[in-house]
C-alpha cells in the first residue's frame, strides 16, 4: 500500500479528491525511456553479442559473437572485442557495467572484467583473464593470457603482464614494468610473478619468473628483482635488495610519511573505499 502525505490545511472534500488522484497514480504503471544504444554505422556488431542499455560502439570497431557488454559502456573506435586465436576456456568475452575502452584496443575471448574497467588506446588483453572491479589499464599494455587481477588494480603506459601473473586488490604497476614468466628462455615451464595487496613496482622495474612481491612492499624504479620482496619493505637496485622498511620513508619537503601509501593517496578511489582506509591508515601523531 501507498500512503500519500497532504497539508493539515487542505480541505477535507478537497483532499478526498486528491487522495482519489493520488490513489489512481498508484496504480498506474508508469514507463521511463531506456537509454538506447549507439552504434556507429562503420561499426560490426555480431547479432549473438549481448549488449546492455546505453552501450556505444565507436567508428570501424568489432564486436564479436560471446561478448557481453554492461550497462552505459563505451567503447572506442577501431577496437576489436572477443577476437578468438582457438585458446579460450569459454567462448564469452564479458566486460561489466560503466567500462571504457579508449581507440584501438584488442580483447581476446574468454576474460571477464567486472564494472568500471578503463584502458589507455592501443591495449591487448588476451585470454582467460579475470579481473575484478574499476582495473586500469594504461595506453599500449599488453596483458597476456591466463592473468588475474584483483579489485581496483591500476597500470600505467606499457606495462607487459606476462601469462600466469597474479595482482592482487589496490596493487601498482607505474610505466614500462615487465612481469615475466619463463625461468629458462624459451622454455614451457612457467611460473608467474604474484604482486600482493596495495604493493607498487615503479618505473621500469623487471621482476623475474615466480617471484612474489610482498603486500604494501615497494620496487624502485629500474630494480630487477631476482627473489622474493617481503611485505612492508623497500628494495632496489640490479639484482634488488632490501634497502629499509616502507614506513620509513618521508616526503622529502613535509617530513609525513608516505607509507602505507592509502594514509596520503585517495585519488580516483570511491568514498567508500577511502573511509575504510581513513580507519586502517590513520595520520600519524604529532612526533610521530
């Protein structure tokens, strides 16, 4: 049942009236406008490819059979989704709610990428990738097949993900980092590196087959690192080594701490998210 609310004031033959009305109202079905979709006339949409409400598909792009597009995605000219090299475990391309692929980006059948996926122009993604809400992916990454990716993942401008690699939630790639994947090159014995939780690789950092990067551990940039990085720490350096923990390092100008990097660094996150952080992360005290 619905119930109306009316003025004290109103008069009670014409409230009687009014809550006529009102009554009928309710009753009523009332249809909205679905947002329609707009695919460009250059555009290929293949009649098996399931497409949500207001889904844009740019200028020359392909979407192929098996691919599922959410709700309000848009997706750039000259890309092609769902292509197919005959190794996928399923033949579904999904791709959630709110994604974005920008301008000439590749994705192979048989991932999955929950709501809020954004890349850069010129990405591929191959198959049998998993990935979990809002991943980032920056211009020319090339994502290899067998990959999984937690939530909130970001990688910068041609980051190389190798097979079998492993991110963890809120993990960073910054550019040019390569993650390999074959002890003895060229070899079929794989081992992919692991990035645990809130851990970042900066700038052209390599980290060699198996190795598994520590939660909230940091790389220095152009480290090649040849073991495994334990949590909490800083390495560096070709082969890396241990240089202090992460909380030991400060802002040069302002003398605050800059890890766990959460306490200083909310950009692009969703409030949710970062009221949690304010709790598990605290400001550091007065001499702290």
């Amino acid at each position: 049942m619905v119930g109306f609310c009316l003025p004290a004031d109103v008069p009670v033959n014409e409230a009687g009236q009014r809550l006529e009305e009102f009554a009928i109202m309710a009753q009523t079905t009332w249809e909205f406008p679905v947002p329609e979709n707009r695919i460009h006339p250059t555009a290929y949409v293949h009649p098996d490819a399931c497409l949500g409400h207001n889904v844009h598909v740019g200028a020359f792009s392909q979407v192929h059979a098996g691919v599922h597009l959410g709700d309000n995605t848009r997706v750039e000219s000259y890309c092609e989704l769902g292509y197919s090299n005959g190794l996928e475990k399923q033949p579904v391309l999904e791709i959630g709610a709110n994604s974005l692929i920008r301008s000439h980006s590749i994705f192979y059948l048989g991932s999955r990428f929950e709501a809020g996926l954004q890349t850069g122009h010129r990405v591929t993604v191959r198959e049998n990738t998993q990935a979990g809400e809002n991943l980032h992916l920056g211009t020319l990454c090339d994502i290899q097949g067998d990959c999984q990716f937690g939530h909130f993942c970001r990688l910068h401008s041609r980051v190389f993900v190798a097979q079998l690699s492993q991110l963890e939630d809120f993990a960073w790639l910054f550019p040019s980092v390569i993650l390999t994947n074959d002890p003895s090159p060229p070899s079929n014995a794989l081992k992919g590196v692991t990035i645990k939780a809130y851990a970042a690789v900066a700038a052209a950092a390599v980290i060699l087959p198996g190795i598994i990067v520590g939660e909230h551990a940091l790389v220095g940039a152009g480290s090649v690192v040849n073991r495994d990085v334990p949590s909490h720490t800083l390495v560096a350096g070709n082969p890396a080594r241990v240089i202090r923990p992460v909380e030991e390092i400060r802002h040069r100008e302002t003398g605050q701490p800059m890890y766990p990097w959460p306490r200083q660094f909310q950009r692009g996150y969703p409030a949710k998210i970062t009221r949690q952080w304010a709790k598990e992360f605290p400001p550091e005290e007065e001499g702290g």
